[in-house]
C-alpha cells in the first residue's frame, strides 16, 4: 500500500477564512513593497517640488533681465534661456502700438522654432459661391487677404526653415461632428441654405469636408512638406492635433493670418496665447465679413501691450525675413 505525503501549513484566520501562513508571508512581502514604492514616490515629488522651484527662481531673475533690455531697446528678445540656444536664423519684427498705443517694439524670432499659419482660407470663407457668398457677406472683405498672405508664403518657401501650417474647417458628410445650434443658424442667416447644404449654382455641400467649396483656395494651396490642420469649430487647439504638431516641432512663435479676424483667427490667437507660445498677427493678412469687426478684433489685441499678442503687416514681415535669409556673396 502507497502511503502519500502531504505538506502541511499552519493556518491563521483571516476575516473569518482560514489562510496559509505562506498567505502572509506574501502579503508581508507585498506591504514592504508598497511601502518602498511609497518612499519613492515621496522622493520624486520632493525632487520635482526642487526643479519648479529652481524654474521659478530662474524666471523671476530672468524676468527683471528681460524688463531691462526691453527698457534699453523695446525688443522681446529670443529667450534662450527658456528655449535653448537659436536653431535658425534670429531675426527682428516691428510690431505697432506696443507697449502703448502709439508706440513701437520689436520681436525677436527663431527662424527654425517659427512657424506660419494660414487660417481656415478655404473657398467657403473667401471664394464665390462658397459658405460666406451664401449668407449675402462682402466677399471682398474676407477675400482680401489673399495676396499679403502670397506674398509671405513666396518668401517663406524661399529657402527658409520657417513651417508653414494651414487649417480648414468643416464636418463630417453627416453632420455627426456639427453642433446643431450651429447647423440651424447657419440655416436660418442663409435664408434655408445653411451647412451641409448645396445653394443653387453652387459647387458642392457648404462646410462638407472633401467639397470642393471646403478646400483651401488656389492661390494659397499646400504644398509639399506643408501641414495641414482640419478642425470641425472655430479652434484648433482642442479641435484637432495642431498642439502636438506645434510641440514636436519644437515651436515658440507663431505668425498667424487667415480669416476671421474676430473669430476663428481671435479663437486659435487666443488658444496659443494660453499655452505660451509668442504670436504675431499679420493685420492685412486677416479680414471680417463686418469691417468694424475686424477693427475691432485688431485692437483687443494690442490691449494691454498685447494681450493676445502683437500685431503687425506682412510687408514689414517679408522683410525682415528677406533681411535675415539674404544669401552673402
């Protein structure tokens, strides 16, 4: 006869259960581990409390720093000790009524952490029988932007380091992305044509993406190596993956034109002004379907010294660009 062998445990009472002693040697095991993870977390927070605390002593050196060289020479200098040193070529912008109406500064850039955006100029905002067409605006007013924009792009894609970023507005063919408030007062200003309609004569679904009226207009169309943005609203920055595009780049400036000027250009200026990036708008870049809009749109945002940003025009743009990129012989 086969006798069998069994390894006996002593046992404990655990809430009401019989358990192993094995069971608490683990879970003694475990509790020791907890707690060594517990003081390692504790030192991280320590360590990181240290580093935001180094940061902000920085800063506020650097702040009084920077306060003094504006003070000498009205310039928003290319903070390298926030960013590191230059990648491209630095170059200076004047920008108007800053700090005060009626004074001038500067903006220093880094060519290579630069980038330019066209906004939403598509045929819809700014071409016949598009969505503005449609709802019986000037078209003279958004389409006017046009050239200036032209004219930075044909600079820019002249051998510069500076990205060039478009966005287009529009939704999905069945409307699941369009807020239906949107949708009905797009309806009722179009007098029964409003998005995801087509009007007579036109060219295809108003605000659809993959119409023709969508895309962005023939004299600013993308070329290669170009970005481009689509978003169903009036922002960007949570509408679609612009900040992970601007943050892989590794950009801290933004030019910025396209239109509206009070509301989708205020809408991204505004976003990109919140995450810290330094903006620039470029006034005859930009239009409104209402002049005093637009008007208005450009003077919020030299409040305060720029409280959204600054503000100046393409030409003294280009040249600085044209300054800073002209080949040495």
């Amino acid at each position: 006869m086969t006798t069998r062998k069994y390894k006996l445990f002593e046992s404990t009472r655990i809430g009401g259960k019989r358990k192993s002693k094995n069971y608490l040697n683990n879970n003694s095991s475990l509790a020791k581990l907890k707690n060594k993870q517990k003081t390692s977390r504790q030192s991280m927070k320590i360590i990181k409390r240290n580093n935001v605390t180094k940061t902000q002593n920085e800063m506020l050196t650097q702040l009084e720093k920077d306060y003094e060289e504006f003070s000498r020479t009205h310039t928003f200098k290319f903070p390298t000790w926030l960013y590191g040193p230059p990648k491209g070529k630095l170059f200076k912008v004047e920008v108007e009524d800053c700090p005060r109406f009626g004074d001038t500064a500067y903006v220093e850039f880094d060519s290579a952490r630069t980038a330019f955006i066209s906004i939403d100029m598509q045929i819809d905002f700014c071409g016949p029988k598009g969505y503005v067409d449609v709802m019986k605006y000037d078209l003279s007013l958004t389409s006017a932007p046009i050239k200036p924009i032209r004219s930075v792009l044909d600079v820019i894609r002249n051998k510069t380091d500076i990205r060039v970023i478009h966005t287009r507005e529009g939704h999905l063919p069945d409307l699941s992305d369009a807020p239906y408030n949107k949708v009905l007062r797009s309806k009722i200003i179009g007098d029964g044509v409003g998005i995801g309609d087509t009007p007579v004569g036109g060219l295809g679904r108003l605000l659809i993406r993959g119409e023709k009226n969508w895309d962005i207009v023939r004299e600013l169309y993308p070329i290669q190596g170009e970005y481009v943005i689509d978003k169903a609203g009036k922002g960007a920055f949570g509408q679609s993956n612009l900040p992970l595009i601007l943050r892989n780049m590794g950009i801290t400036h933004l030019v910025i034109a396209g239109i509206t000027a009070d509301v989708c250009v205020h809408t991204i200026m505004r976003e990109a002004n919140d995450f810290g990036y330094w903006c620039t708008l470029l006034k005859d870049g930009t239009g409104a379907t209402d002049y005093g809009n637009y008007k208005a749109a450009i003077k919020q945002i030299k409040m305060q010294g720029g409280v959204f940003g600054w503000v100046t025009d393409s030409k003294k743009f280009v040249k600085s660009v044209q300054s800073a990129f002209k080949e040495k012989n």
